[in-house]
C-alpha cells in the first residue's frame, strides 16, 4: 500500500462536535458522558430505552428514525413509532416465555422487523445474537449451540438452515415474512402457533406482533447486564461469541457525537449488516442514541443504488468500508457525476486499511475526506480514529478517542518509542470493552495477558506526532471484504468434504477485496485434482458455511507443511504464496 508519511489533508469544516481534539483529550472524563443519559437521574437504565423511548418521550416523537430504503419496501418510522413497534417485539418474546438473560438469535434480511426485534430483545433484557444472513447450517448451528439461544427469529426461506432437532436450547422459531410490514394484515391464523402441533417450535412473527400491545414494561438493567454476543473469528477454534453489556452505550453514543460528528437533522446511513459488529454499534446504538435519523439499506451493493440512496435521502454522513469504496472507486468517476451527493457532510470507514490512493479519490470526487476508524469486534466502539477536526494523514487511522490511551508494545507489554512495530495495544478498561468470550474464559484471558493492556492482535506504529499506522494482522485471521474469516473453521469445513485428507487456509492479497481466501488442498487417495473438484469443494463450504467464507482459489499439494506436532504451519502457506522465505522450519515435520 503506498503510503506518504509527509502527506496532510488539512481540516475543511468549520464546526465539528469535538472541537480541538488535544483540548478535548486533556478535559475529559467518562463521567461527564454519563451525565448525559437518563439513567443518570433515574437510576433506571437499559439502551434501548435510551436509544428509542427517551427521544420518543422528550420531543422528538414525530422524528424520523428509521428511513427504510429498499428497491421493493420503502418505509419510514418515527422514534414514536419505533417505541411502540419494539415494544410490541418485547411483549411477544416475554408471550413466548422469554426473560432477562436468554440469548434470542436474529437470522434475516435488513428489514425494519430486525430492527424491531433487535430493540424488543434488549428492552426486555435479553441477549442479542444477530447472525449474518449469508450463513449456512454449519456456521448457524455452531453460534446458536455454543450460546444456548432459546429462540431464533428468521424468516421461512432462512429457517432451513436452522437445524432446530439438533440444538435441544432451542425452544422457538419465530418466522418474519420479510416482504410484509407489520401493521399490515397479520400472516393469517393458517400459520398461527394455535394450528401448529402442541410441541412445534415454530412462531408467526407478524400474528404475534399482531396482537401484542405497543406499551410495555421496560427491563431495567445493570450496566455490566448483557446486550449482545457477536459471533467472531479468532485464528484458532470456532468463532467465538463476543459479550457486550448495556454499559458500552456510553461509549457508542460518545463517539457517535465526537466521529461520527451526530448533529440534530443528519441523516446518518451506515452500509453494514447488523451481523457484524459495525452494523449494530453503528448501524443502531450510536445514531438512535444521539436521536439521529437512520437510513437502512436492504438488498445488496452496487454502485448506482448506493448512490442513489445518498441522493434520495440526502444522507449526511456516510460509514463504510474500504473494500465497498474501493468497488466504487472501480466504478468510476462518470458513475459519481450522474448523482447529486452534495448532502454529504462527512464520510467515515472501517474494517480493514484504508488505501491512501482510496482517500485521495475520495477527496477529488466527493469533494470529502474519507475519515478512516479503527476498532474491533471485541472493543464495542471505535479507538482509533480521525476526526473533522484534525488534519488526516491518508493511510493512518488516526488518533485514540479522548479517554482512551492506545500504545505499540512488545511481547513483554513495554511500551515502544514511536515508528517501532509492535503489538498496538490499548489500556484496559474502557467503556464498551467486550466483558467476556461466551463459554470461553482461556480464550478472552488471550487478550488480556499482559496486566493493564488489551492486546488487539494487530500490529501498527505510531509516528512522531501521535498518529497510528496499522501494518498488519499478527496472527491467521483472514480479512477478506472487511469480514473476519477464521481460517480454522473455513478448514474444519473443508475437510468434511469426502475428496479432502489436509486443508490449511489462508489470506492472499488482494486490490479489491484486502485479502481472498486461499486453500491449500491435499486429497485422499483415489481423488484426481481437477478444475471440477475445485468447484465443487467450493461449493461445499458455500453451501456449508458462508459464500463469504468459500475459498476464491484452491490449490492442491500432495502434502502440506505440519509442525510435529500435526499442526498445519499456515505462515509456510503463505511464505509459499507469497514467494518469501519460510522463516524458522525448526518445528516442521520433516
Ligand atoms: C481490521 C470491525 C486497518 C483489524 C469493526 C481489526 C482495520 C479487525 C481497521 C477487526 C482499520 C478494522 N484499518 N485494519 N481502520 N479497522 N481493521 O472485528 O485487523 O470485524 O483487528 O471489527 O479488522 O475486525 P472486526
């Protein structure tokens, strides 16, 4: 990626939320966010009280807050509204017998009714586990089965692959006909839960919703009470489920105001899908609890929907990714030209690097900056970031937020003078840390070996002046489209295929997507190596797993590199790609 250390992007707005970013930094305390939420009277706290019901009770009834936008629906739903559909949603789980604590999977398409459902789940106390709608049975079983998820709302077509006579927890299939809105008539008592057999786990959604009231009693919470576990990748084992709590909301609204830079009439649209991480801090907490107006896309990316989108909704500010601003910068130059952006204020995005040739693009057709973010699934809400206020300097992510202290450490955890690549690390706690890894302590004690620091698993620098400069991933996890791949469960799935004796996967680059998934393959005796049994492995984790955690390239060896031990060694895969030096072999099989 060609970076040039020297090269600013000067402040253009005048007005911006967080002002002079060094001011802010030496003035602040997390207390004074506090002060900012209701519960800080009251002592009665849950977000999504916060995010819906307070705005809805203190003039901003009428609002719009959610501007549904999709080729086939086109709604919108004032705060209000929003207030009484989630509530409907919280009176149908507790119809179903569903508390504080169960953990209640979201399986479906963007549509308002995950929205819905998303707020009915936290306001009645529960845990959410949004899963992305591209997953197939292996990768839904495997979360809904580690997290014991009592119910699972889906839609007929996805609920296939919710092999429900195999997770004993699983008491309620709650279907979402999602080309139906709810106050539409109800499904119809044909597939009303009254007609189905005795013991059926099976719901409707829409006659449920139907005859739920729109006033409910809001569960109120501890700070350190659950909110949502999302599914994530390590390099190692399954995807782990990582643990959010209601408290993180001081951090998601904090920097929804100071990065996001949330004022009262922006229409705010974020592109990702509530089954990762941005999709819900970003996509629902942050803007719902500044009481900003939230633009939600269904249907999938192209360049003249997206910005068409912008155009029809006049969408201020704009939070995406790289490998999607990359896709449009492919588009080209024309394609922007035929749209009037002219409403956007201020971009951001995250996920993966951001290409400085990507931001100087930006910069010369959108006439904006793009303001790279940097976070994880684990910390909840951006660390890392640059900020309107602040110059930008095209291929860094920027400064920690005011609060937080971010550094570059060594194995040890001391810290490393600047321009030194090290572990980038941030000092514990902080608000909307994850507090624990669903059923796996040894795991989230990863993280936290070294005492004071939270070790993020990225490698970085930080230059003279305080901006951070991210170099790469330090242990397997493969970044392909901004979405986190474990290359373990991509290779548990291969070997499952009856032609697969070895898989090893990995990460290659690549200029559209940051990185592809690559498979290393040796086969089992009897098994030719052909074009055709490529695809058709392909395939088998397409359809096992997720198109997004299908391998791009397969490539087969008669034998791939272990350790003694039997591990396969992904780092001489790579060497092997890449055309590098293996490195220390000391440990390889023979
Ligand atoms: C990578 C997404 C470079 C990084 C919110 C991190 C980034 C992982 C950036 C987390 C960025 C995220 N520049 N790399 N601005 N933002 N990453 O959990 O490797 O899906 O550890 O969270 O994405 O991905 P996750």
């Amino acid at each position: 990626m060609e970076k040039n250390t020297a090269e600013i992007i000067g402040v253009e707005v005048q007005q911006s939320n967080l002002g002079s970013y060094e001011e802010a930094r030496l003035a602040f305390d997390w207390t004074d966010e506090e002060k900012r939420f209701s519960w800080h009277e009251t002592g009665q706290l849950n977000l999504a009280y916060e995010a819906i019901d307070r705005h809805a009770k203190s003039g901003l009834a009428d609002k719009i807050a959610l501007l549904y936008s999709d080729p086939e629906r086109e709604e919108s739903y004032t705060f209000e509204q929003m207030r009484q559909e989630s509530n409907r949603a919280a009176n149908m789980l507790r119809g179903l017998g569903i508390g504080k604590g169960d953990r209640v999977f979201i399986f479906m398409p963007r549509t308002p009714e995950l929205y819905f459902t998303l707020l009915g789940i936290v306001k009645i106390g529960a845990i959410a586990g949004p899963l992305f709608e591209a997953f197939m049975e292996t990768a839904v079983r495997d979360r809904l089965k580690d997290s014991g998820a009592v119910a699972i709302v889906t839609t007929p077509t996805l609920a296939e692959r919710v092999p429900a006579h195999e997770l004993p927890e699983l008491k309620h299939v709650i279907l979402v006909d999602a080309s139906k809105p709810v106050e539409k008539e109800a499904a119809g008592a044909e597939t009303d839960k009254g007609l189905l057999p005795e013991d059926s786990p099976f719901a409707d959604f829409h006659a449920l919703m139907h005859e739920a009231s729109t006033e409910a009693d809001i569960e109120w919470v501890e700070r350190e009470d659950g909110l949502i576990l999302h599914y994530t990748s390590g390099s190692t084992g399954k995807p782990k489920g990582v643990y959010h709590v209601h408290g993180a909301m001081v951090q998601q609204a904090y920097t929804g105001r100071i990065v996001l830079d949330l004022q009262p009439d922006d229409v705010y649209w974020c592109t990702a899908d509530p089954g990762w991480v941005t999709g819900t801090s970003y996509g629902i907490f942050a803007p719902w609890l500044n009481g900003v107006t939230n633009v939600i896309r269904g249907g999938r990316f192209s360049p003249q929907d997206w910005y068409e989108t912008i155009q029809r909704n006049k969408v201020t500010v704009w939070y995406s990714a790289p490998t999607a601003f990359r896709m449009l910068m492919g588009a080209g130059d024309e394609a922007v030209k035929q749209y009037d952006l002219s409403s956007l204020r201020h971009v951001l995005s995250v996920g993966e690097p951001l290409n400085p040739e990507v931001i100087r693009w930006g910069h010369r057709v959108y006439e904006r900056r793009i303001h790279d973010t940097w976070w994880m699934t684990e910390t909840g809400a951006q660390l890392i970031c640059n900020y309107p206020s602040m110059d930008l300097r095209p291929g860094s992510m920027g400064k920690p937020i005011p609060g937080v202290e971010a550094a570059i450490v060594d194995d040890q955890g001391n810290i490393l003078p600047p321009l030194r690549m090290g572990n980038l690390a941030i000092r514990t706690p902080w608000p909307s840390m994850m507090r624990k890894i669903w059923n796996n302590p040894a795991k989230y004690e990863e993280y936290v070996r070294i005492p004071g620091w939270y070790i993020s698993g990225d490698s970085a620098y930080m230059d003279e002046d305080g901006y951070f400069w991210f170099q790469g991933r330090i242990d397997d996890v493969i970044n392909t489209s901004g979405e986190r791949v474990g290359p373990f469960e991509v290779e548990s799935k291969l070997v499952e295929h009856p032609a697969v004796a070895e898989a090893g996967v990995i990460g290659k680059p690549d200029p559209v997507r940051g990185e592809v998934i690559k498979a290393f393959i040796s086969l089992r005796e009897g098994y030719e190596a052909t074009d055709e049994l490529k695809a058709e492995i392909t395939k088998f984790v397409k359809e096992g797993l997720s198109a997004h955690a299908a391998p791009r390239e397969i490539e087969f060896k008669d034998k791939l590199p272990k350790t003694r031990s039997g591990k396969i060694m992904r780092r001489v895969l790579k060497a092997w790609e890449l055309k590098l030096p293996a490195g220390d072999l000391s440990t390889i099989e023979d």
